[in-house]
C-alpha cells in the first residue's frame, strides 16, 4: 500500500525536496510523449514513462506572468492582483514600465515552506514585478539566479535599460551586455547557467541535510529563443528544436543528478509550462499546441492546456497516466501537502492537492475556470467546455498580421471582436472534439445538461468572488530597469526619466 504520511503528518525530517521544472511558451504538442514526430525529447519521454503524464493540465492564465503569480499564490489571477480593469478581458503581464508586482498580503509556496524547514531558490525568470520591494528573496526564496522581466532586448539604455540579471539581492550584469544573446545566430548559454546552477543548489543541498524547494523557471523557448553552440542546428525543428533539446537534455541531467546523490526518492519533480505556444512566434520561434485550438493569449485549449508530467521513483507509479483535471494552481496545494504544511485558511486558495491522483489513482471532480484579465472566458467540467466570451484579438491588430491563431480560422469561435455567449454558451466536448472545431447544437439534450450543470458552478463561482486589486494598470517608465540593486558596484547604474505613470495600453 502507498503511504500517504506525506498528505498527513506534520513536517517530519522525512518532508521530501520540491522541484518544480517550469517552461516558458512551451506548448502541449512540443514533447515525443506527447506525438510531437520529430521525438527529440528523450529524456522528458523517459521521465513521463518513470512517472505520470496529465494529459490534462491546464495553467491559470495564457500569459506569463499571471499563470506564475497562480503558481506561486494557489490562486486564480483575478484574487492575487495580476490582471488589468484596463479594457474589457485584456491580457496583461509585467513589462519593464509596469508599476505593480506581487502584493505583500499574498502568501507564497515559498515563504509557506520557510516555516517546514525549506531552504528556496529560484533559477530563471520571477515576472512578479521589478521594483524592490516585490524581489523574490522578499518573498520566502532564500536565493535567486536569473532576471525579473523576460529576455526581451537589447535596448539602448537611453528609451530603457537593458534586463538585469540577479544573484540573490544585487544584479551581476544585464542581458545582451554581460549574458549575451546573438539574435542572428539565436546562440546563447543562459541554459548551461541555469542548469549548473540547479546542480550546485541540489548538492549544496544534500550535502546540509536541509529540504529544498528549487523553482526553476527557465525561458530559452519564449522568443527570441536561444541555445547554446553544441544544440544550434541539431534538431529537426530548427532554433526552437535546439532550444527544446537543450532543455531536455538539461532536465535529464538533473534527473541523473538527483539519482546519483541517491535522493530521487526523497525528491517530488513535476514539469510543465506557463502557457500555450505562442503560435505568433511560429514556426521559427514558437512550439506546437498538438491538436489543440490557437495558442498563447487565449482561451482555447491550445492557449491553456500544458504538458505536464510528475516524477518521484518509489512513490509515483511508473507509467501512469491521468485524466485529472489538473492546474498550474494545483502546484501550490500539492507542495504544501508534501511539506505537511496547512494551506492558508483566511483566503480562497483555488489549487487541490494531487497526491491522492498521483499516488492511489483517484480522480476529483473540479471544473477549470478559464479567465482572460478580469472576465472568465470559459469553463470546463468533465469533458464538456463552455465558452462565455470568445475572442482571440482585434481585427486592428489581425490586420497588422498579429495572429494568435495562425491557420486555425473557425466560424464563429475564433472572433476578432469580444463575442458574448453568456445566456447561449458555445459548448464542446472535448473528448470527441479537443481541436474546439464543433459545438454542440443549442437545441440537443446534451447541451442542456451540460450547460445546466456548468451554470450552476458559474453561479458558484462568481458568487464567491472578491477580485484582488488590479496590479497592472499603470506603467510608468520611470520604474524601468535604470538603478537596480547592485548596479553601483558594476558601474551599470542609469539615470531614470522624470515619473509620469500612465494606464497602461493593453490592446490583447
């Protein structure tokens, strides 16, 4: 029999290590496991055949930093502050010029594990906001390899500053100055950093006997995307294959590291991504959603459905596979559940903890809310989806070929104008029709059970919602990457402009 003293005790000296692999722009359909045909993800595969694939994970936002505030919090956007009124269902995330970041009144996975004996690091990207006082070491992680913002560059330093990239509280260089990133050649060695980084953590922490809760948040495979020399031009699917191989072969490597120490079975490791692929970017710089419909910046499955799979030999049985509807959210709930810490009980946490999926097979019943900036775009209960409001984006923008959805047109579905379905829901099942290609006639038996049992878990929902206060709506570029910690030691301190905040411009 499985033994569940992990969901039970309090935090014993046994309270195994958290490792929680977390792609950027990584699609669904991007991993061999997953059908992707050029099958150069052998060491993801091989994992998913050690552990449990969930083939139906979904994360809490198709944006980047919204789904990590979920991950991190256990809580829908909407509640922990990373979304925008700024415009009607808009996406938001965290530039450079924006003025908000993570609350202080939001608990973190981190900070909780503190109080379990966890020592935390993050390695890659944190997008919970740039201003001191929203720095990860703030917020229950002990240290930090890696950047605030995405690798987006490089930038003059005169309109803004380049990205900085942290050790702990100082910066020790920014991209494209001191981390180079050659846009031409898309070569660069930020993966062989954080993978070295990873391994010296998990020794280091071995070695102290101390648990560890290692968040490594790497994004090679959000454009423009990177590898390093000995990837560029291996794969099959030119740079963003290079990317994706070089991650696998990274994530193997600490798998084999972790066995090597002879911790593997004292170590839960679950991998997955913090969005769809953004098709935008492809085919050059962007992934695969397999079947699934658009990417990220929406709402259908290919914007929100990630591939996920848990690791943890001894424990997890090898080769399963679950149908549990699972969330990026769940993450939080889970770990806790792991270090016997309680989940905090004055504010409504939206994760479940899978250990019971994961370690006897059972199955729970929990709808997924779809939610684009303040508007929940749709709802999934079962295998039927019901969409609320559909829109991928503007015909202003699509005119201008930004295309979230490039060669998947469906009438009446992928609009470029907000559609509203409140009162006559666009329904599909997602067993027989995962590409979203068909709904449902309004007028069958089927449609009116469906919609008539997800409705009343709308009614729920919204009944008990208290929204947090909006964190992305005002930019100011005054905020910027100018002074960070650290910069007066490199002589890499810029002159700020005059602040002038504004409402931030969203247009998707």
């Amino acid at each position: 029999p499985l033994c569940l003293c992990w969901a039970l005790g309090p935090a014993a000296a046994t309270a195994p290590n958290i490792l929680l692999l977390l792609m950027d722009d990584m699609g669904w359909g991007d991993l061999g496991v997953f059908g992707q045909p050029s099958k150069e993800t052998p060491n993801l595969d091989q994992m998913a055949a050690e552990g449990m694939l969930f083939l139906d994970f979904y994360t809490a936002s198709p944006l980047c930093s919204p789904s990590r505030a979920a991950l991190l919090t256990g809580r829908l956007p909407v509640r922990n502050g990373f979304y925008t009124t700024n415009g009607h269902a808009r996406n938001a995330y965290t530039p450079q010029d924006i003025v908000g970041g993570i609350p202080d009144s939001e608990l973190l996975l981190p900070e909780l594990l503190k109080k379990a004996g966890y020592t935390n690091k993050i390695i890659g990207k944190w997008h919970l906001g740039h201003r001191p006082q929203f720095h990860p070491l703030r917020h229950g992680f002990d240290e930090w390899f890696g950047s605030p913002n995405c690798h987006f560059g490089p930038y003059d330093s005169r309109e803004r500053p380049n990205i900085p990239v942290y050790r702990d509280w100082d910066m020790v260089g920014r991209y494209y100055e001191d981390f180079k990133i050659d846009l031409k050649t898309g070569e660069a060695n930020l993966t062989q950093l954080y993978l070295q980084e990873a391994l010296d953590f998990i020794s280091k922490q071995q070695a102290s006997q101390q648990p560890f809760f290692l968040y490594w948040a790497i994004d090679a495979t959000h454009a423009p995307v990177y590898a390093s020399k000995q990837f560029l031009g291996t794969s099959q699917r030119g740079l963003y294959g290079d990317a994706v191989k070089e991650i696998d072969d990274s994530i193997g490597k600490i798998l084999k590291h972790l066995q090597q120490l002879g911790i593997s079975e004292n170590t839960f490791v679950f991998f997955t991504s913090d969005n769809g692929a953004a098709l935008i970017s492809a085919p050059k710089q962007g992934g695969s959603n397999g079947p699934f419909l658009c990417g990220k910046q929406t709402t259908f499955e290919g914007g929100m459905r990630e591939p996920a799979i848990a690791w943890w030999p001894g424990h997890i049985p090898a080769g399963g596979v679950s149908h549990q509807l699972g969330s990026v959210m769940d993450l939080f709930s889970t770990s806790l559940s792991l270090a016997g810490v309680q989940p905090p009980s004055d504010r409504q946490i939206d994760g479940i903890d899978l250990l019971p999926v994961m370690l006897q097979g059972k199955l729970i019943d929990r709808p997924i809310f779809y939610y684009r900036g303040n508007e929940l775009m749709a709802v999934r209960a079962g295998l039927y989806k019901a969409h609320y409001w559909t829109w991928s984006n503007s015909w202003e923008e699509h005119s201008k070929g930004i295309d979230f959805c490039p060669g998947q047109s469906v009438a009446g579905v992928t609009t470029h104008t907000q559609e509203e379905h409140t009162y006559l829901p666009l329904l599909f099942h997602l067993g027989r029709d995962p590409g979203e290609k068909y709904p449902l006639s309004f007028a069958s038996d089927e449609y009116q059970r469906a919609v008539e049992h997800i409705s009343g878990l709308v009614q729920q929902h919204k009944a008990s919602l208290v929204p947090g206060q909006p964190q992305l709506n005002v930019c100011d570029q005054a905020v910027m990457n100018w002074s960070p910690p650290g910069c007066e030691k490199l002589g890499k301190c810029l002159k700020a402009p005059e602040s002038d905040p504004k409402k931030c411009s969203w247009p998707h």
